[in-house]
C-alpha cells in the first residue's frame, strides 16, 4: 500500500503527558498536512509543510503544539502537556505540490485518534 | 477568512434515489472544490474535485457543479447504493497568510448520507 500512513492508530494518555504522532506522506510528495476533526466535524487545517519547510501554522495550534518534517519526508506532531480538549482525530494529508500557487489533491491518511483522559 | 456552509447536515435516500448536497463558500479568490467521503474510523477519501476554471466535472455516477458568481458548489450522486451511505465532507481551497499559496483546505460541517436498501 502506498497511501498516507500514520501511526499510532489510536493512542490515549492522562492529562498533562506529552505525545507524538507520525505521519509517512506518499512517496514523491512534497507537500504535508495535518488536520484536527473532532466529532461530528469536518476536520480544520493546523499546519502544513513544503518539503521541510513549515509554510504555515494555524491559531489553533498553539504553543503545546509542534511539527516538524527535518528531512522533507515524513513529519511528526507533537503534542506537550495534554488537556482533555486534545481529544480529536489528528489527520495527516500529502500532495504533490509542485508549484506553490496551486491546491492540488490531497490525499489523507487514517489518522490518529487521541483520547486525554 | 474563508467560511464554508454544507447543507443538509443529514440526508436519507432510498436505494437507486439521487442524492444531492450543497455547498456555499465566502472567499471568492478559492479556486479548488474537493469532495470527500468518510466511513466511520477512516481517514476522508477524495471522490471527485473541480477547480474554478469548470462548471461541472462528472465521473459515473458522481458529478461536482460549480457556480462561481453565486460561490457555491454541490455534489450529486445518481443511482445511490447502500455502500454510498458515509460522511461527505465538501472544501475550498484558501489562500495562506502570505496571499500567495493556496495549500490548506476548508471543510464544511459534513453531511451524513443514509441509502436504505
């Protein structure tokens, strides 16, 4: 399979732990995503990344909050000291993204579900 | 920024029925419109996405209309099966903070689709 992977599939943690999720983009693609969807919502953009370099990073992602892709290909979120309003779906996407000026399709992973208890 | 508005938020068909959704998007200058599908624990999966330079796209028993003057888009699927049963989710691309890319998406809220056979 040579789709999105994303690991852990499910994790849960106690409130006030730190956690870290990766993502292994499709091969060739430049660009990565990650999304937060929490219930019965449609997921909402938290940051994204052309090759290594992080181009933009929402207000949702506050200062708890980091992603790194150090070698242009896969990426890792990082998530310090958890409160309970963490608890979401974390989903990672990829794309080509050739040119900067373009949306082109992405393609999402299975995502990772995180429950802070 | 940009605000996408998905209506209807529950649809019930009966199997063979037509099933259409819509969309309503604020930033005129979006100029991509993916639609997704997701099963419950999955990661959204592309069907079908029209960029702003077409008025409509079909691929068998899907099809994306587009109006850009009135900033709306809807998808529409023909001869429903119970397999179409899922969330779809419909989203614009938006520009970043720079004005220049556009590679995050909007999402709206999802619609959950119910085909009874």
């Amino acid at each position: 399979d040579t789709g999105v992977s994303q690991n852990p599939r499910h994790k849960i943690t106690k409130r006030g732990q730190n956690v870290t999720f990766r993502c292994d983009p499709i091969s060739e693609h430049n660009r990565l995503y990650w999304y937060r969807q929490t219930l019965g919502q449609g997921p909402e953009f938290l940051t994204y990344f052309q090759n290594e370099a992080q181009l933009e990073k929402s207000r949702l992602l506050s200062d708890r909050f980091s992603a790194e892709r150090p070698k242009g290909s896969f990426s890792t979120l990082e998530i310090q000291r958890t409160e309970q309003g963490d608890s979401a779906m974390y989903l990672c996407a990829s794309s080509l993204g050739l040119t900067i000026d373009i949306t082109d399709t992405q393609y999402f992973g299975p995502g990772t579900r995180l429950t802070v208890l | 920024g940009e605000n996408v508005e998905q209506h209807p938020s529950t649809l019930s068909v009966q199997e063979g029925d037509s099933a259409v959704i819509k969309c309503t998007y604020s930033d005129s200058a979006s100029n991509y419109f993916p639609w997704y599908k997701q099963e419950l624990g999955k990661g959204p999966q592309l069907i079908i996405d029209i960029r702003s330079n077409v008025g409509e796209k079909k691929d068998q028993r899907i099809a994306v209309t587009l109006n850009k003057t009135a900033k709306h888009f809807s998808l529409h699927i023909t001869e429903t099966q119970p397999e179409d049963s899922a969330v779809y989710f419909c989203a614009a691309s938006i520009r970043d903070a720079g004005g220049t890319s556009y590679g995050k998406l909007t999402f709206g809220q999802g619609t959950i689709l119910t085909v009874h056979p």
